[in-house]
C-alpha cells in the first residue's frame, strides 16, 4: 500500500503534459519543402474554407423564393450581421456597400475559431498570428480607403489627429498619441485581441484534457477524482470556447464597422 502511494505520488509529481508552443508552429506534413507547405493550422484553414465554399455555393445554387430551412438559417445569419452589425453601426445608407466584407469577416473568423473545438481539427484556424493579422489589415484598407474617398487624404487626418477644442500645447502629445491610433493602435489591438483569445482558450481545454489523461490513464486509482474533475471543467470549457469563438467574430465584425464609419465625415 505504501509502494503504490509512493508510485502515485511520484507520477504526479512528474505531470501531465503541458501544450507547448510548438502546437501551435507545427511542423510541415504536406508538400515539403516546397512553396506550397502545409502544416496542420494551414490544412485545417484550407478544409474549413473548402468546406465554407461548398456549402454556400450548392446554397446559393438551390436558393429558391419560398426559402426551406437551410435557406432562412443561412439567410438569417446574414441578415444577422447586416441589422445587427452593420446596420446598428452605421445605419441602411452607409451600411449597404459593407455588408459583403463584414459578413465575410464575421463567418469567417467564426467557422475558423470554432476548428478550436472540432474533434479532429482541434486548433482554432485563428490561433496563430498571421490570419488575424490579415483581417485586421483587410479592415486597416477598407477604412483608409473609405476615407480618402469620403473625405479625402488630408481631411481625414487633420480630423482623426487634431481633435476640436484641445489647446494648442497639448497638441504636442494629442497629435503623435492620435496618428499612431489610426496607423498603428487599431490594426494591432483588432489582431492581438483575436490571436490572444483564441490562443489562451486553446491551451486552457489543452490543459485541461492532458490533465485528464494523466490522471485517468497513467496515475493510480486513487487520484482519479482529480481527472473526473479535470473533464468536467474541460468540458465546460469547450462549450465556453464555443461561446468566444462567436463573441470574438462578433467584437472583431462590430470594431471594423466602427473604424470604416469613422472614415466618413461627421453629419
């Protein structure tokens, strides 16, 4: 009896298996060596866009008038996002013209943060810092653009950096703190936010399970409980990360909405 407690307590002083960061830079499993190299983020981004394309384009192809259940769940996600995004922000007339990029935002990072909680996939397509970074910089143009449009180049930074009625001195700090708003701040906080979120989420169920394992499968009876327990609040956790895989897109949809309405002139 004492030989066994002393094996339990040896082995759990060793651990379960703490995810490391290399889950998350992988090593190439297609194509190596080659400009076309895939790892497992990369394959599991391109499934879950292939699986997006299919599905929307046989939905469009069998769109009918009277729409079956299919049809009104998909019509009702987009009209999510353009009355309860879109239109919340920017109202009907400025909205209409950004109602296919914030839509495609908003499903995209969606389905790739809810490959975190895919059986099979297991990483959230987003838990690395590149794709966030490319939506940000997505909504970093649209919102220049917008602005060099409605406003034009000089305007729009004389407006964004000279805030109305701040005394001459404090210019000084104002102009600098506010240029690298607009340049740099939102961009960074758009991608961080995403990247950080699902990255934490990832190695928290990570955690979580490995826990498990190592107290189900390779500890001794006694400390069963503890994997018992570690399930449980793993299992709480995945649908939690279900919930800020939504809640992320939503932030990250409703933020580049604000930004590219910032871009027009004031009424």
């Amino acid at each position: 009896m004492h030989e066994t407690l002393l094996s339990g307590l040896t082995l759990a002083a060793s651990g379960p298996e703490i995810p490391s960061v290399d889950e998350f830079l992988p090593p190439e499993i297609l194509f190596q060596g080659t400009p076309f190299a895939m790892n497992r983020i990369i394959l599991v981004r391109v499934i879950m866009m292939v699986i997006m394309l299919i599905v929307l384009g046989v939905s469009a192809a069998k769109a009918k008038l009277i729409p079956g259940r299919w049809q009104g769940f998909i019509e009702w996600g987009i009209e999510y996002v353009r009355d309860k995004i879109v239109y919340e922000v920017m109202g009907e007339t400025r909205g209409k013209r950004y109602v296919p990029m914030i839509t495609t935002l908003f499903f995209t990072i969606l389905l790739f943060n809810i490959c975190g909680i895919i059986p099979g996939m297991n990483i959230a397509a987003t838990a690395t810092i590149m794709m966030p970074l490319a939506f940000a910089l997505w909504t970093f143009v649209q919102y220049w653009r917008t602005a060099c449009r409605e406003q034009g180049f000089f305007t729009y930074l004389k407006k964004e950096c000279i805030p109305q009625g701040v005394p001459a001195p404090v210019l000084i700090i104002a102009i600098p703190i506010q240029l690298l708003d607009v340049v740099v701040i939102r961009p960074v906080s758009l991608t961080v936010r995403l990247f950080a979120n699902m990255l934490a989420g990832h190695i928290i169920v990570a955690l979580c399970f490995s826990a498990t394992q190592f107290f189900l499968i390779e500890a001794h009876n006694w400390m069963a409980a503890f994997g018992a327990a570690t399930f449980l609040f793993g299992f709480i956790m995945t649908l939690f990360e279900g919930f800020v895989a939504y809640l992320q897109a939503f932030i990250f949809a409703t933020l580049s909405t604000v930004y590219i309405n910032l871009s027009y002139p004031e009424d």
